[in-house]
C-alpha cells in the first residue's frame, strides 16, 4: 500500500468522520442536560437543504452554514415546545422531528435536488501540512473540520471545566436538586435543545457544501442517528466522540480500503454499504452488554420531563 | 407567565380522544397557511389534498389500499408501544417481509397450489419476525438499545432490497432494471371489486385489528404488556418477565409489518422494486399514536394518513409541488398530537398577578 493511498484514505476517513463529531458533540451536550433528542437526523436534513440553498444561490459557504445552522436551531425549538414545555415523551417528541425535518427537507429541496455545488476550497496549516502523510490528511482540510476539534475542546472545556457546564450536568443529572438552589431547569434545557439543533445543521451543512457538494434527498442516509448511537458508545464523553467518528468514518469510506488492498474482492457494493450501520449495532451491543457502565455514565434524568414546582 | 400548567388527578379520558380531533384540525390549519405560503390557493389545496381523493368509489377504493399496509404496520407497534417497546425499524421489517413473500412467489413461478398465497403471508410474517427478532435479541440479552438497533437494520434491509434486484433476483428480461420477474397470477391477492386495486389484504388487516383488541383488552399476556408499559415496577414486582414483554412487542410488530410488505409486493407492485415501501414502516408510528394506540382508532388514523399519502400524489398532479408533502403534513400532525396530548395529564391555570 502507497503512501500516497495511506494519506488519500485517511483524509477520506477524516471527512466522513466530521459531521459525526459536530452532530455527536451537539447531541452530547443536549443529553447531558438530561434531554433525548431523537430528532438529529431531521435537523441534520433541514440544515444540510437551508445550507445547500444558500450555497447555490450565494456562492458564499460561510452564509451557507449560518443558514444551516439556523435552520437546525429553528427545528430544534419545535421539539423543545413539546417535549419542554409541553412535556410531551422525549422519544415520541423526537421521532416526530426526524419524520417532519426528513419530509420537509424533501419537500423543500425537490427543486434543487441533484444539482451541484463547487467543493468549498481546503484550508492549508502553515508548517504541519508540510508532516509525511499526516499533513495532507489532517492539515489542508475544509473549514469546518478545524471547527470539529476546536468544537471538541470547547464542549470539553464547557462542560468540565466551566461553571455553566457544571449547571447544565447539575440539570441533567439531579434536575429537581438544580431547580431547588435556583436553576431555570426548563430555559437550561431549551439552550441545550438549541445548541444540539444547532450543531446537527453545521453537520448537515457540511455534508452538502463540503463532502458531496450536491443536494440529493435522503442523503443524510442515517447518520444523525449514528450520531446519537456515537453518544452512547462515547459513554457520554467528549473525546470519544471524536475516537468513535473517525472509527465509523472509515466504515463508511470501506469502498476505498478494498480497493487499497488491491485484492480483486467481488463483493457487491451493498454489503460494503451496509457496514457502518452493521458497525453501529455492533458497538452498540459491545458497550451496552456492560449494564453498570451505561447507567453510571448516562445522564440520570435522560429523556424525564421536568415539571417546576410539583 | 400567567398561565401555568397544573397536574391533573387523574389523566383525562375526554382529552385523549379529543386531542387526536385537535391534532388533525391543527394540521389543517397549518397544512392551508402552507399552501398560502406557497402562492397557492389554500382552499383549492385543501380540496385537493383532502376531498378530491374521496370524491368517488374508486378514490375510497384506493384510499383503502393504502390504509391496509399502514393498518397492518402500526397494530402491530401498538402491542410494543404500550409496553414502552421503541420497534421503529418496522419499515426493515416490511421490506423483509416483502422480500421472504417475493422469494417464495419467485421460487415458484409455475405453481398452482391453493397454498402459494397462505405460504407467501407465512413467510411475510416469519421474514418480518426474523428481522425484529434481531433487535429483541440484542436487547435482551446485551441490553442493546432497540430504538437505534432496529432502525439501523431499516437502512441495511433497504440495501438488501437493493442488491438482490440489482445482483441476483434481478429480471433476466427486465430490460437491466432493479427489479425482479412480475408475479404469476397465482401469486398475486385477489382484489376485492374488479376495477380496482383494494384487494382481500384489507381483510387480513381488520382481522389483525380484532386479534390484536381480544389480545390486548382480553388476554393475561395483553394485560402484562399493559402494566409493562404504564407501570413497569409494578410489572416487576408482580413478576411479569420484561423480557417476554420485548420479545412479544417486537415480534409482533415485525410480523404484521412483514406481512403488510407481502400485501404490497403482491398486491399493487406485483414485483420486488427498489421502491416498495413509501415510508409506511414510519408513518405506521403516527398511525398508532394518533390511534390511541388502540385497534379502533388505528382503523381509523390508518385512513387518515392513507389520505395524507393520495393527498400528496393528488397535489403533485394538480398544483405541481413536490408529494414529499405527505411527509411534511405527516410530522405535523404527530407533533401536535404530541403537544395536544398535554391536555390529557395537565390543565392550564391562570396564575394570580403578583403583587
């Protein structure tokens, strides 16, 4: 295997990768407020068409992923109306955000569907892309996977190291002890439920301006809900988030490997396509089958609604 | 703030019917500013998405069609539903179940055995079962999550679809198009009124929908699956096994979504395409909540997301815009379904003005 080839699979693993970490990261911080939002891949659709419609017509990214992550965020709040202040099952609450931001995305994009856009331009790091094989990989990347790490920091420095991060887990963990020394359990919530929408648009985002650069419907294809299942498995941590993305990204970009392996597989491209759910389940099962580790890691309150003053 | 919402001391009846009435007409409010939004008539839109599909026999006919594979679907996740079973993957069951039905109708192109079209619903039901079987195994004997498990196996049953009418089941004849040979006579239902496409899989629904009340409201293990759902200590303590309660919630939920996949494949598509199922494995979910999650009211929601599906094909003709809407009228009426149903455990009060 080249070196070349070496670099070429990592850089493509990286990409796929990336909108797993950005939405991962954003539905951490929700369920760490102690809300499940099932609703990521509707967020992830309606962000990537608000995303992808303001690239075609602008030609501007940045503005592109503004858009998608406005998008993401004005979907979130329906979810938040109902399943925060309406306290309606989280479960339900988020299935329904995943069917209507799937079906609106559709509805929406129909016009733009199948056209294509200019892949946005990579971004070189002075010095470190001039490393042997990891520069090219990790260093003349898109925007946004710089975003992804620094994100990465940012909610590991938030919720670990800051006060408000300190609330938010206080809210996920213990919601009726955070309410009685005064927290706004509810309003706490609701900026999680945002920031998960939020970030899910910027990972929807990424998938239209920067990976495929074209809007076909459907092409989320599941990954707002590995991005959920990669919280699981990251038991709820940061880093891991950023461990397990890459892990699935290099599932998904397993086309590549067999080609690399030069070995003439007559393997129906299906199968291969089929590996990252495969994947899911299987890490799933793997980190689940251990029950203590789940329940002392999830957030306790996850997926309770909170009524003040009861 | 000067309302409040205040529990109520006993969950209200009247409000759990009613909040499926407010839900719809919410949706026909909202679902009219969308056409307004959109420079259409919102009048026009609302004739032709809700009445123009039921203005004749054969629109009912077709309407009862569609309302079959969603009836079946969704009495099905109803059992699992009430007992916090989370099947989503149903759609991968359907396909499932479409494909074990098909490969029996394809294994036998020549057969005219009375028993072709009972063995095609058996190996429906058994295909679907297999399917959920998976992530019933997997929760109860790994504690596996079933909502991501059985949703994940949605994408991997639509690949299966996709690689054996691309790959091995494909039509030699078929003019290199993913799909396979057309059923024989034999293998197909037979419709119920010639002229039309409703065929004796409406029969099979309703009787699904019978079984499943006589199970749920008569039977000890229906009454378990209840507790499980509503008070799972409670179930606990009186030593109803939650594993049985997943197991019975997911299999029945992949039974009757594989069989309602059958009724597809060998009814309207009379072959195995890549594009069997229009989403009926999900909107089945929203036909079970708005149906109260019992088997009248899945009658009757299965009708009413049938019309959002005619609905959809009808806009498209007549007023050019995309039939994706039938998805988007779709989550709006579950999410006010959701948010209405508030009203059933809260009342809103108003609160004194603080001095």
């Amino acid at each position: 295997m080249g070196l070349e080839l070496l670099t070429s699979i990592l850089f493509a693993t990286v990409m796929a990768g990336t909108p797993l970490i950005i939405a991962g990261l954003g539905e951490l911080v929700t369920e760490k407020a102690g809300v499940l939002n099932l609703g990521v891949e509707g967020m992830m659709s309606v962000g990537a068409v608000a995303a992808f419609a303001v690239a075609f017509f602008t030609h501007n990214y940045f503005l592109a992923i503004l858009a998608g992550m406005g998008a993401g965020m004005a979907i979130s709040m329906l979810f938040a109306v109902a399943a925060l202040t309406l306290m309606a099952n989280q479960v339900a609450c988020g299935l329904a955000l995943s069917i209507f931001g799937v079906g609106l995305a559709a509805f929406v994009g129909k016009p733009l569907e199948s056209m294509s856009l200019k892949a946005g331009t990579p971004i070189a790091i002075p010095l470190l892309e001039k490393i042997p094989v990891l520069g090219p990989a990790l260093f003349q990347q898109q925007s946004l996977v710089y975003f992804s790490w620094v994100l990465l920091a940012a909610v590991a420095w938030f919720l670990y190291r800051s006060k408000p991060g300190l609330v938010l887990r206080a809210v996920g963990e213990a919601p009726v002890a955070a309410h009685a020394i005064g927290y706004p359990v509810v309003r706490i919530r609701y900026l999680a439920v945002l920031f998960g929408g939020a970030m899910a648009g910027v990972a929807g985002a990424f998938m239209v301006v920067f990976y495929t650069p074209l809007w076909v419907e459907g092409m989320i294809a599941g990954r707002g809900w590995i991005s959920i299942a990669l919280v699981v498995f990251a038991t709820w941590r940061p880093l891991r988030v950023l461990v397990g993305a890459y892990l699935f990204g290099g599932c998904m970009i397993a086309q590549m490997f067999v080609q690399a392996s030069g070995v003439e597989l007559n393997v129906p491209s299906q199968w291969l396509s089929s590996l990252p759910y495969l994947a899911t389940i299987l890490v799933l099962v793997l980190i689940s089958r251990n029950r203590s580790n789940i329940r002392l890691n999830s957030p306790a309150s996850l997926g309770q609604p909170f009524l003040p003053d009861v | 703030m000067w309302l409040k919402f205040e529990q109520r001391t006993e969950p209200s009846p009247l409000m759990s019917y009613l909040s499926p009435a407010i839900a719809v007409g919410l949706m026909l409010v909202s679902g009219m500013a969308l056409f307004y939004v959109l420079g259409r008539n919102p009048f026009a839109g609302f004739k032709i998405f809700f009445l123009n599909p039921v203005k004749d026999w054969y629109g009912v006919s077709e309407l009862l069609l569609k309302a079959t594979p969603l009836m079946l679907c969704a009495v099905g996740l109803s059992v699992g539903f009430r007992a916090n079973v989370w099947n989503i993957g149903a759609e991968g069951q359907f396909l499932m179940g479409a494909l074990a039905a098909g490969g029996v109708a394809l294994h036998f192109p020549d057969s005219t055995s009375p028993f072709l079209l009972p063995g095609m619903v058996l190996a429906g039901a058994l295909g679907g079962m297999a399917w959920a079987a998976i992530p019933a195994w997997l929760r109860t004997r790994f504690n596996a999550n079933e909502i991501l498990t059985s949703l994940m196996l949605v994408y991997v049953a639509q690949l299966v679809v996709s690689w054996l009418v691309h790959g091995p089941w494909k039509d030699p004849e078929g003019f290199n198009f993913p799909q396979t040979q057309m059923f024989q006579a034999k293998a197909l239902l037979p419709v119920l009124v010639e002229g039309n496409r409703v065929n004796v899989a409406l029969f099979i629904g309703m009787g699904a929908l019978l079984i499943a009340w006589v199970f749920m409201n008569r039977s000890f293990l229906g009454f378990q699956m209840k507790v499980a759902g509503q008070a799972e200590n409670a179930g606990r303590y009186a030593g109803f096994s939650s594993k049985r309660t997943i197991w019975l919630g997911m299999l029945a939920g992949g039974a009757l979504a594989g069989i309602a996949g059958m009724s597809e494949v060998a009814g309207p598509v009379g072959q195995i395409t890549e594009h069997i199922s229009p989403g009926y494995g999900f909107a089945a979910m929203i036909v079970a909540f708005v149906g109260r999650l019992t088997p009248i009211g899945i009658f009757f929601s299965s009708l009413l997301l049938a019309l959002l599906y005619v609905g959809g094909e009808q806009v498209q003709q007549h007023m050019q815009l995309p039939s994706a809407i039938s998805n988007v009228f779709q989550g709006m009426l579950l999410f006010f379904l959701l948010a209405s149903d508030v009203f059933i455990n809260f009342r809103l009060r108003r609160l004194a003005r603080r001095q």
